[in-house]
C-alpha cells in the first residue's frame, strides 16, 4: 500500500485544523522540505464550523461555502483550497484515519494507505452524542437529524425545504437547541423544544439569563417543554418521523426532529496510547502531548487553565483557533530552540439566534449578579450576569452589548476586579464594566 511521509501532519480538517496551518505559513515554514498534510473525512477545505447552525440555514443572507472557509471568522484572509496548493500544504480529502500508531509515528486511513510524520497534530475535534447511542426506540427513522458538519446542514436545509411550514421538535437545550429552534422558526417551521432540565443552556446560564431567552423564545413562537425527555419516536410507512413521545407521558407531533444533546471528543484513535483527563487528550500549556512529538488542540484537548489553576477542556471555537496557534508556534519555537508564553487563555464563549446576540468571557462560578434590561418584550433589551467569587468578578456575561462594551466586559474578567457589594454592582450594571 501506499506510504507518505511528511514532517509535519495535522489529523482533522475543522477548525483549528485552519488556523494551525495559516501559522505553520505565519511562522514561515519551508514547505519545500517539509510538507504539511491534512487528513479529513470532509470534501471540502475547513471552514468556520459557527456559520452551520446560524446564517447557513437562514431563508434570506444565506452563507454558503466558500464564503466562510476559515480564517474569515476572526476577521483574516479566507482560506480557499487554491490557498493550501500555494502554501505547499497537501489537503488530503475524504479520508478517514483508522488507526494511528503514536510510538511509530504512523496513521491508516480506511483506504488503507499509510502516513508517516515527524510531527502530529491532533485535531479531531467532537462529534454529536446520538438517541440512537442510548437505544432510543425509533431514533433511527428519517429526519430525526444531527448539525456537527456541512452534510448534516445540507440535510437540514432539505427537510426544511421538503417540509414547508411543518412541525419541528427540538430535543435539547443547549447550544444546538437555542440556535437551531430559532432557525427553523425563522423558516417559519412551528417549534417546539424539549430539555431535561428546568432552564435552557444550564452549563452557562442562570435561571435569570434563561428566562429572558425563554420569554423571549415564547414571543417568537417558540413551544418550551421542560423537566422531560424524548424516549421514542414514531414513523410513518416511509420511514419518517412522526412523533415523538416524551418521558412524561406526553406525544408531540413532528416531521422534523433536530437533535442536540452533546458532544463527545474524538479520542477514540488514541485511547491507550497517550494520558488523557476530563474527557480529552490531556496537553502542557504548548499543547503537548503526553507523548513526544504529539500536540492535541481545539475541542479534543484538555489543557491547564492557567487564569483559573485548573485544568479545562473548551468546545468552543476561539479556542480551537488560538491552541492551534500556541501549538504551532510552541512546535517552531522548540525546533529554533526558543521559548515562548505558556498559554493563558481568557474562556470567550457567544452565541446569536433572532435579533439577539450575546458573549460570555470568563468563569461562571461565585454568586452571579443580574443587572441591566431583561425583559424579553423590550424593544432593546440588554442585560448582563457578573459572577462574583472571593470578592473579585470572575466572568461576565451580556446580551446586547457593543463592541466596546463586549470589550470591557473582556476585560473585567481578565483583570477580576474586587467587588464590595453586590446590591451596588446590580446598580451600577454595565457602567461597572465600562469604568475598569
Ligand atoms: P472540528 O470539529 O472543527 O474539526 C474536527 C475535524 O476532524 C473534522 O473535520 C472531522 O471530520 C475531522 N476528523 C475527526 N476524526 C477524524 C479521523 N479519524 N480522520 C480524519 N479526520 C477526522 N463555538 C463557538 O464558540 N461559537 C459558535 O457560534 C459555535 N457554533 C457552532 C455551531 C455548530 C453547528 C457546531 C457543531 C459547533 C459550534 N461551535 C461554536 C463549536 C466550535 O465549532 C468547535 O469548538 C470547533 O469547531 C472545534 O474545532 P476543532 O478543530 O477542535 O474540531
Ligand atoms: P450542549 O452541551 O450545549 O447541550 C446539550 C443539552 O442537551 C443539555 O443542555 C440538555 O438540555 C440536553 N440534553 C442532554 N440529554 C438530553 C436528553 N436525553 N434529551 C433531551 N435533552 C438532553 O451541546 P449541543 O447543544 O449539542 O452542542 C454540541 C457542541 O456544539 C458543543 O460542543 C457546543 O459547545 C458546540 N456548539 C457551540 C455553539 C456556540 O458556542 N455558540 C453553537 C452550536 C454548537
């Protein structure tokens, strides 16, 4: 079979997968003598994954590829294929790895052809947790559909097409579910969502930011099902969901069905070979394996957290984007026989869905504070959470907000200033943000 070898190989074609190859070229690598290779499951060259659950799937300013191949989404040039050809960096497309051999350096695709490096970079990002995983009775019949890559969104904008103004159901509460609930709403779909718990997206959210989205939600149109979960589905004689019948007992009725109940990151290739803690291949702060030669980023690495002394793994894409680049230049630094900062990465999650849209920097522990307009009929609403622990304010959240004041809720939560009391920080709201 054939072999290849290159110096350098990222496994994975998403995210960070992009950004680590523009700072491969950013860090002038001669690509003559050392070539770059990705290896993909994908048809086409990374792209900004954000962009599937929002504007690809809206009816009016769609985005399609290769509108937002990466880096567009930080604001740098876009990546298209022709960019990879240029640079020396060989997109190797459609090709799954199967088995990767880390003490001799070597991957297998499903092709069987074989893949020597010097250097790997683990890039394999998550893939979703599926009803079918648990058994779910009938989770298998058509349009019961997932979003983590461009063939899952295609899908989607095909039922949504074949499915003109029909009923969706969507199971879960998190990222998924608050943004796809507000896709298919604008595509005029009747919605309804159902989650376990008592308020949405409850890794990040209070029952205070969360009423405020289901408020505003309900105002969209948006049916909310809490406290239950989907146990089975019904299909119809062509195999096409129907129903979906809920733990509580009750039966809702659906031609579509949109599921986000998770993520699981791709480790599975590695297992035993390399030390892994919460889930993920677990990294120094240059995102160094714990085998030589090997780095591990974006979704897939578990890495110190130096702002909070902790050790974290991030599915979130600013972080995809930046550990590539540490891990890039971590990689050029070490050949050079220089040093660089160890990471200290600022978590930055947002979302947008409707007109809203909201960011989040920091750590959501302590108390949390609400501050600022949170009525979900205001015409402008903006409000905002600080959590507050050992006196200082540790994260920040917003909804609303400008430029500069995402910017200084940015840095309230890199400086965490102290805080006396909290009536007062409630008071003074955003103004506190915008003086630090
Ligand atoms: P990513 O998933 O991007 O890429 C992994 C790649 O590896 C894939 O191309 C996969 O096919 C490939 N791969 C895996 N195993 C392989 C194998 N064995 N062989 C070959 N290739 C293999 N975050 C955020 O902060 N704001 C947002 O708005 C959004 N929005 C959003 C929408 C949707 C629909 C999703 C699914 C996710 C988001 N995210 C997000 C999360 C963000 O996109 C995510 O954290 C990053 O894409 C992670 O980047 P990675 O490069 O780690 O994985
Ligand atoms: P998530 O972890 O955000 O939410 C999962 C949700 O599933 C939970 O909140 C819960 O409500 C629900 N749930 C769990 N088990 C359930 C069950 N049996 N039945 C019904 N509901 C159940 O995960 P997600 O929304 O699936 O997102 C997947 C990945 O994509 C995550 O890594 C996420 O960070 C990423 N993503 C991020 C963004 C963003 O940052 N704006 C947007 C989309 C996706």
């Amino acid at each position: 079979m054939a072999e290849k070898s290159f110096k350098y190989v990222i496994i994975g074609g998403g995210v960070s997968a992009g950004y680590a190859a523009r700072e491969f070229c950013k860090q002038g690598v001669k690509v003559s003598y050392s070539k770059l290779v990705f290896l993909l499951f994908l048809q086409v060259a990374p792209y900004e994954r954000p962009a599937l659950s929002k504007a690809y799937l809206f009816p009016e300013g769609t985005a399609r590829l290769p509108g937002f191949h990466v880096c567009v989404g930080s604001g740098g040039e876009r990546l298209l294929p022709e960019w990879y050809k240029e640079k020396g960096i060989e997109l190797i497309l459609s090709t799954e790895i199967v088995k990767a051999d880390l003490a001799g350096k070597t991957l297998v695709s499903a092709a069987g052809e074989i893949f020597k490096y010097h250097i790997l970079i683990i890039a394999t990002g998550s893939t979703v947790i599926k009803l079918t995983d648990f058994g779910v009775q009938g989770a298998d019949a058509k349009n019961i559909l997932y979003l983590r890559e461009i063939d899952d969104a295609d899908k989607l904008v095909e039922a949504i097409k074949e499915k003109k103004n029909g009923k969706a159901v969507i199971v879960g509460g998190g990222y998924i579910g608050l943004e796809l609930s507000a896709a298919l709403r604008i595509n005029n779909i009747d919605v309804t969502m159902v989650y376990p718990e008592p308020w949405c997206m409850p890794r990040l959210f209070t029952a205070g930011i969360a009423a405020f989205y289901e408020g505003y939600y309900a105002n969209k149109g948006v049916k909310i099902v809490k406290g239950t979960v989907a146990v089975g589905f019904n299909a119809d004689s062509n195999g096409e969901v129907k129903e979906v019948k809920l733990k509580d007992g009750r039966v809702l009725e659906a031609d579509i069905v949109v599921v986000g109940v998770g993520g699981r990151p791709l480790t599975t290739l590695f297992k035993g070979q390399v030390e892994e803690e919460k889930g993920g291949i677990k990294t120094d702060a240059f995102f160094k394996t714990s085998i030589s030669d090997v780095y591990a980023v974006g979704d897939v690495a578990t890495f110190p957290l130096k702002l909070y002394n902790d050790i974290r793994r991030v599915e979130h894409v600013d972080h995809a984007r930046k550990s590539a680049e540490q891990a890039v230049k971590a990689i050029k630094s070490n050949e050079e026989g220089k040093t660089i900062d160890v990471y200290d990465y600022l978590p930055f999650f947002y979302s947008r869905s409707f007109d809203l849209s909201w960011q989040f920097y920091g750590d959501n522990v302590g108390d949390a504070v609400l501050f600022g307009d949170n009525d979900p009929a205001s015409p402008k609403p903006k409000f905002g959470s600080y959590w507050i622990k050992d006196g200082k304010v540790v994260g920040v959240f917003l909804e609303g907000g400008t430029p500069d004041e995402n910017k200084a809720i940015a840095k309230v939560a890199r400086v965490q200033p102290p805080v006396e009391n909290l009536d007062v920080l409630t008071k003074e709201g955003l103004s506190f943000a915008c003086k630090i």
